[in-house]
C-alpha cells in the first residue's frame, strides 16, 4: 500500500509542477510493446475481453492471465491461445464483485513482479426499467462495474508506483458514460463513474513510466448484446473484433479517452453540440420501442 504519510502536502511550486507533468507525460511516452510481456484481461470468457485475449495473443504475441466467473471457459481459451499463439496463460477463476477473489486475483498476478499491463474489462448490465430492478440486481453492477473496478486498480495502480515499472492499465468504460441511456439508468451510471474515476486518477500518478487509459466504446456484438431486447439495435453494434483492435491499438498508444469507430467518434463530437436531455430523449425512445418489442406489444 502506498502510505500516507503527509509527504504529499508539498508546496504549490511543487504541486503546479506535478500537475502540469501529469497533463502532458502520455505524449512523450513510449508505446506499450506487448510481445513476450504478461498482460492481465478481465472478463476474458466472452465478448470484448475474449477477443481482446486472442487478438493479444495472437498478433502482439503477449503472455496473459485471463480472469472471469467461468473457468472452464478461461480453460479453453488456454489451450487455444497456447497451442494456436505459442504464448503462455494463466487462468485465474474469479468473482470481481467479491473483494476475497480481488485479493486473490491481485496476488497471483503482482507476486512475480512481471506484469506489464492490465486490461479490466469485467462488467455486467441490465436493460429495462430502472423500477423493475431488483436491489440485488443494482448492488450487482454496483460491485461489478464500479468497486471491484476501484479495488482492482488500487492494487495495480499501489504496484507499479511503488516498483516504478514501466506499464499500463486500461479501464473499460462505455459512450453510455457520455451520454445517459435510458432504461440503462444503473449501467451507464456505472459507466460514468469509471470514465471520470480513470481521467482524474490519471492526472495522480507520481511513475512517468505507467498510463491510465478510458475505453468508451458504443454497443458492440457481444454476448452482452446478444439477448432479444436489443434487438431493435443490433444496427448500431460494432463487431467485436474491430472493437477489441481499436482497444489495443489505445492501450499501446496510452490514449488518454478513446472512444472506437469513426462514426462513433464523429457522432460524439456532434453530439456534444445537443443538449443532453435531446439526445437521451432520442435514445429513450428507440430503447423503449425495443422493449415494447420484446413485451409483444
């Protein structure tokens, strides 16, 4: 743990100093080289974080260790990144809205002081009324997408400042953090708060060598994606493979917000023209057409 000791109450010079290094370091630092380097993907059995995994592994030849609730999942995928990349993994089955397996996972991944990235993709959503969600349901995504996300990077974060190793860490965020989505109230909430928990931290770090990067993609095909109540969006849905390459690509750059897809990105910047309530407005309304849909009505 990195104590606090009262050291960081330096003077103002000292602190305009810091902060203005911490604005500026991503552009002049190195890419991150994956080959032959561990790099940790959560959620890795299915959707995003799977194809994150294969794509790491195959063409940037990185060693990983793969994390998620279903082991025999993270098994196969073992042996198919093994046998068909001739990298090394490390599976870890792990919960990552309970804080014994955070302390588990964080220790069978720093204990060999190798790890050179991490990727915490791991989240879970609901679609539908926020009133027809449970408390056990909200409390879920709550532990999921927000605190096992701030547990797991602490534990990161505390490792490379303390060894001052060079690397990086990726926090998976969504657009719905940008732009509310109705009737996905508590997921795009959660969301929110990953993307402005990762951007502030970012702007803390004392390692010159170590980044902090926001992945903001739209909806992509996943697994996630695949039930029957988005179907009135599956249009909008970016393959997974493009949006796993685009992950890489701003991870390695140390993108500081990186948001997939050029309509995507165009979209936004046209959209932060428009009052927020217009656009989550529009949104409600092909939302609740979806699910309409999927009532029979």
């Amino acid at each position: 743990m990195v104590k606090n000791d009262g050291s960081n109450l330096n003077s103002n010079s000292q602190n305009q100093r810091r902060i203005g290094y911490c604005f500026s370091f991503t552009a002049s630092m190195k890419r991150l080289q994956f080959k032959n380097k561990w790099v940790m993907v959560t959620g890795a059995s299915s959707g995003l974080g799977q194809e994150i995994s294969r794509q790491l592994a195959f063409n940037h030849q990185a060693n990983l260790i793969i994390v998620a609730r279903r082991e025999e999942k993270l098994t196969a995928l073992k042996h198919e990144l093994e046998q068909g990349a001739g990298i090394q993994v490390k599976t870890i089955a792990a919960d990552l809205s309970n804080a014994a397996d955070i302390e588990r996972v964080l220790q069978e991944s720093l204990t060999s002081n190798a790890l050179y990235g991490a990727i915490l993709n791991a989240g879970v959503t609901y679609f539908g009324r926020h009133t027809a969600l449970s408390w056990q349901q909200f409390e879920a995504i709550l532990q999921t997408n927000v605190v096992g996300v701030v547990r797991m990077t602490n534990g990161l974060v505390a490792h490379f400042e303390q060894s001052g190793r060079e690397g990086g860490l990726m926090l998976v965020s969504s657009m719905a953090a940008i732009y509310p989505a109705p009737y996905q109230a508590a997921y795009s909430a959660s969301k929110a708060f990953i993307l402005s928990f990762g951007n502030a931290l970012s702007h803390e770090l004392q390692n010159k060598d170590f980044s902090i990067t926001v992945y903001a993609p739209g909806g992509i095909a996943t697994e996630m994606t695949a039930a029957e109540q988005f179907g009135e969006l599956k249009s909008w849905l970016m393959p997974v493979k493009q949006a796993a390459r685009e992950a890489i690509y701003a991870f390695a750059h140390r993108k500081y917000n990186y948001i997939p897809g050029f309509t995507n990105r165009l979209g936004s910047r046209f959209m932060a023209l428009l009052p927020k309530k217009f656009i989550a407005g529009k949104m409600g309304v092909i939302y609740l057409k979806s699910l309409m849909k999927m009532d029979g009505r």
